[in-house]
C-alpha cells in the first residue's frame, strides 16, 4: 500500500492535508515534527510533506528540519513553513515580508512544475505567513510568483523536492487538490489503493489474527464508532465479541432501547443491556464541578466493564481485549507539535481502562477521521439512520445539566431534547447539522404565562456545524425551525419557560457547555 508520511510543524491545517492525500486514494500519517529521520525511514514513506507552523525559521525553540528526511530517497513538498525550512537548510535565504500576507493571493505559473501539469497560466491560492523566502537555494527553480511575493513556489525536479509558499490543502487553494494529486501521482508515481472496502477487509483479517482463541470485550454505545467497530470484530470473531451497552442514567429520552433495539434488529451481536442507572446516579448526587461529573462517570463505566468482564471470565474464558471507538483526531491531539494539549476538559475516555482491566486494546479506526468511519459503515452495510445519528457524549446529559443532576431536572432536559430532536429532523437539518442539542441552565427567570406569573428554567439551544470537533461553528438554522423548537419547549416542558440560543463557535467555546 502506498503511504505518504506528513511532518507537522503546528499547523492548524495540517490534518487538511493528510485528508487530502486520503481522498485521493493514498493513506497518509502525520508525526509529530520532533521524530526522527530513521524512525520515518522505517515506515518506508512513499513520499513526504513538511506542514506549515506558526514558528519563524531559526528563532528559537523554532522545529528543525532533520535533514535525514531528506536522505530517504523519496520525494518531498514542503508547504508554508516546510518551504522555508527547505529553502534554510539548503541554501537558500529567508527574510520577513513587509507586510504579512493572509487570505487569497493569484499565483503565476513563472516557470515548469510538475505539480501545474494540466493547470492553466495562475491559480487563486490561500496564503498565511509573515516571512518568505528571498532567494531559492542552488537546484531550485522559482515556478511561482504573485504581485507581492518573489517566490511563492519553487521546486527541484531533479531531486524531486517541491516547495509551496500558500497552502495547497485549504479549501480557497483552487487548484490545490490538483497539485496535491500532481504530487502523489506524477512526481511520486503512487497507487490510489486506499479505501474503504480494502480497509473493512484487512482490519477483519488483523483482529481475528490478534485475538487468536480469546474473548473480547466492546463497550458498545450505539454510536457511529462504537457501532462500527462491533459490526467489525462480529464479522472477525463472530460470538466471541461481548459487547456491553450500558445505561448510565444520564442518556436521552428512550436512548437505551432504542439503540438496544437497533442493533438488535440490524445485527446478529451478542450484546447485553447493563442498567447500571442507579450507580451512576447515586454517585452523581449532588455533584456540580464539570471534571468531577466526567470523572466519576469515567470510573464508574471501568466499572461496570471490569464487572461484566469478570462475569465471563467466571464461566472459564479468557478476556484479553477491549475493543473501543477510537478516531483518527483522538489520536493526533496527543502527538501534536506542542506534545500533549493542555487538559481542557477530560473527554470520558475507555482509555484509562487497560491497565487496571489488564486486558489490550484494540482500536481499528485510529487511522480513521469521521467522515472515513461512516464510509467504512456503509461497506458494512450498516443503516443510513445509524451512520448519520450525532455524536454522543459518553458523560450524556450529566454534561448539558449545568449544575447539580436531579431526576426532575433530568426529566425537564429529555423532553427538551426530544423536541429539538424532532424538529430537527422534521426540518432536514439533522443532516446538514453536526450536532444539536438543548442544554439546562442552572438559573430561573420570571415569565408570563397565562396571565401569571412564572418563575422557571432557561433551555439554551446548542447546534454546530463541524467537520471533525475540532473546531465548530454554529449553524444557521432557519429562524421558523427555532422558532418552533422555541414554542414546543416553552410549552410542552413544564419547568421551563425562555429558550436562548448559543452563537459561539469552538474555539473560543466548546461544542458541548461542560
Ligand atoms: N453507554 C455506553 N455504553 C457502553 N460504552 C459506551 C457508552 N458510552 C460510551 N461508550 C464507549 O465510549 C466510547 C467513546 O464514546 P464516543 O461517544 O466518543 O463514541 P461513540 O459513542 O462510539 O460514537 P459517537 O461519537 O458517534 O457518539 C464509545 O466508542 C464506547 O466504546
Ligand atoms: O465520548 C465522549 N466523551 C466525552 O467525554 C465527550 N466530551 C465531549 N464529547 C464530544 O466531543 C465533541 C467535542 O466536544 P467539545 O467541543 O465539548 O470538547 C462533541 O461532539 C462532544 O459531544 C465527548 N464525547
Ligand atoms: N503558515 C505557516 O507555515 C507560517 C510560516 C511562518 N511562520 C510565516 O509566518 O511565514
Ligand atoms: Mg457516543
């Protein structure tokens, strides 16, 4: 399989261009920038890209370009920051611009590339840096130029490095995708052999080979990811895979069941319904710190898992491994640039489980960004109604109830949930939305009602666009559906009696408010 390996110096956009070279049909990684050239030798690359970052070439503590990389052999295209290290460590000049420079800028084709074959004489491009360089280092050719910047490309053929000052991988890049697919195929001569079918196939192969003889166990969410990976390991290990559902007393309105029931019908699973409600409950009572309310509900899902994986051990197998619904993006947050990101909130995370389950983990989609992970559905054959449900969360509404969690605030969020859940798909927006929810303010205000007077709730509606949950916008709904979620919920749920709407995007905010 053909691979090309992405060295991040920080960008934000760096996950762009691993989805790129994805959707052109070659599998892309991303490591961090502080790896070693011998350790990407070792992956035997197919090609290499050097990302942007936010650093300026030789300040300190700026990422250094390991010249190994260099050495492997293979060819390379270094984007924004990636050109500049290029152009440093081979010779060339660097120098800051006399005005930084982002947004669109018309690149002109001033001389041969590979990467503009089939491109016309300018291309509209994205451009993002505050210092360029001034003079190309030996071998190199400029191939691009714009009206206030001398060299906005350049390459060696011979040696097959390429260097872009804008960044390819954006959207506002035009021909960026042709570019990027000029690179892949016609500097590097790669396959398209990667997709999705491939993928279900070989991860099928890989557990079955992994697991041997042994049982393994999957906390089942009724999730995209959960879901995914089950229908997975069924297909592998057939009834050897316990998966557990489990009803942590924060879910939505019927969630339990119905997920329960979905999977029931779709899939031949050997799945068990755990109520643990009360436990989580009880260990919830009275608490209103964010961290707390995720914590506890973490270590209460150990658990329950270390329980059931007791159970079955008892009836004399083994349990080696947990399976879980890990995601590309979980994967690179913790290999970022900086290293580890500072803790903004601690997404409740199977991850803590291994150690004291003292069982492996088998994570098939941590190659996989969302998008991917609802493809593979799909080959898998899994319901449009499954692949297209919102994420989520693992800590539930215990997260959307701001505050303290009783029962009669639980019950007030569920029947406001519903509605939004309703009008939204009664709208066509659940599709063209992230996610969307309602979340349960912990403060009261006066209304009238009825010519009395009221003294109740505030729903906030939180509905955002995204592509990854990286980052997020919220969407523009139509003000009749608001509207109309408004209305119901003012109406139908006793306790609340004014709904507001959350126009914050992520960052600042966060998609969900704890
Ligand atoms: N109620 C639950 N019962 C069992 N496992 C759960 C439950 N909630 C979460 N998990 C586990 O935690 C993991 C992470 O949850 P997360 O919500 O990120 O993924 P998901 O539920 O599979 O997919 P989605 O992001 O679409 O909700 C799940 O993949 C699943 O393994
Ligand atoms: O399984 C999960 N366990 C968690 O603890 C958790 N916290 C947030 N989320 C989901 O992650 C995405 C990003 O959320 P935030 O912007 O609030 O961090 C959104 O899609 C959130 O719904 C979680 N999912
Ligand atoms: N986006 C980038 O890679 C920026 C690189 C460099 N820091 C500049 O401002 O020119
Ligand atoms: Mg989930």
């Amino acid at each position: 399989m053909s691979k090309v390996i992405i060295i991040d110096y920080g960008s934000q956009v760096t996950q762009l261009i691993a989805r790129r070279v994805r959707e052109l049909g070659v599998y892309s990684e991303i490591h961090p920038c502080q790896v070693k050239a011998d350790k990407i030798k070792a992956l035997q690359p197919d090609a290499i890209i050097l990302s942007g970052g936010p650093a300026s070439v030789g300040e300190e503590d700026a990422p250094k370009l390991d010249m190994g990389l260099l050495e492997i052999g293979v060819p390379v295209l270094g984007i924004c920051y990636g050109m500049q290290l290029l152009a440093h460590n081979l010779g060339g000049e660097l120098s800051q611009s006399e005005t930084r420079e982002y947004g669109p800028a018309e690149l002109e084709f001033c001389g041969k590339s590979t990467l503009w074959n089939g491109l016309g004489k300018s291309s509209r491009v994205w451009m993002s840096h505050g210092d360029k360089v001034s003079k190309a280092p030996q071998g190199f050719d400029v191939c691009g130029k714009t009206s206030t910047l001398g060299i906005a490309a350049m390459c060696d053929e011979k040696r097959k490095i390429y260097a872009l000052q804008f960044h390819p991988e954006v959207h506002h890049s035009l021909d960026g995708t042709a570019m990027i697919k000029n690179f892949l195929f016609e500097v590097a001569h790669l396959k398209a052999d990667w997709n999705m079918h491939n993928f279900a196939e070989r991860v099928i192969e890989e557990c079955r080979e992994k697991v041997g003889g042994g049982h393994v166990i999957c906390a089942l969410s009724g999730g995209v990811d959960s879901t995914v990976v089950a229908v997975l390991l069924n297909k592998a290990i057939g009834h050897k895979l316990h998966c557990i559902f489990v009803n942590n007393g924060v879910l939505r309105e019927n969630e339990g069941e119905e997920v329960v029931n979905y999977l029931r019908e779709h899939f031949d699973l050997n799945l068990k319904y755990v109520d643990a409600s009360k436990l989580f409950l009880d260990k919830l009572a009275g608490v209103d710190d964010p961290e707390k309310k995720r914590k506890i509900i973490g270590h209460t899902f150990i658990d329950v898992f270390e329980q059931e994986a007791n159970a079955i051990k008892a009836g004399g197998v083994s349990v080696k491994f947990l399976a879980q619904g890990t995601l590309y993006p979980d994967v690179i947050e913790s290999v970022s640039h900086k290293g580890p990101s500072a803790v903004i909130k601690s997404h409740h995370n199977v991850g803590g489980l291994p150690e004291k389950m003292d069982m492996d983990l088998i994570e098939p989609l941590r190659e996989l960004f969302k998008d991917e992970v609802r493809a593979v559905g799909a080959e898998l054959g899994i319901p449009e109604s499954v692949l297209w449900r919102h994420p989520f969360p693992g800590p539930g509404l215990a997260i959307r109830i701001i505050g303290k969690i009783t029962e009669e605030r639980l019950n007030i969020l569920r029947k406001a949930d519903t509605i939004v859940q309703e009008e939204l798909r009664a709208s066509g927006w659940y599709r063209k939305v992230w996610q969307g929810f309602a979340v349960l303010l912990p403060l009261k205000t006066v209304g009238v009602m009825g010519d009395g007077r009221t003294y109740e709730s505030v729903i906030a509606l939180r509905i955002v666009d995204s592509v990854d949950a990286m980052t997020a916008d919220w969407s523009r709904i139509p003000e009749d559906v608001l509207a109309k979620m408004s209305t119901r919920i003012i109406n139908e749920v006793r306790g609340v009696n004014r709904v507001v709407l959350d126009i914050s995007p992520k960052p600042p905010s966060t998609i969900e408010w704890e």
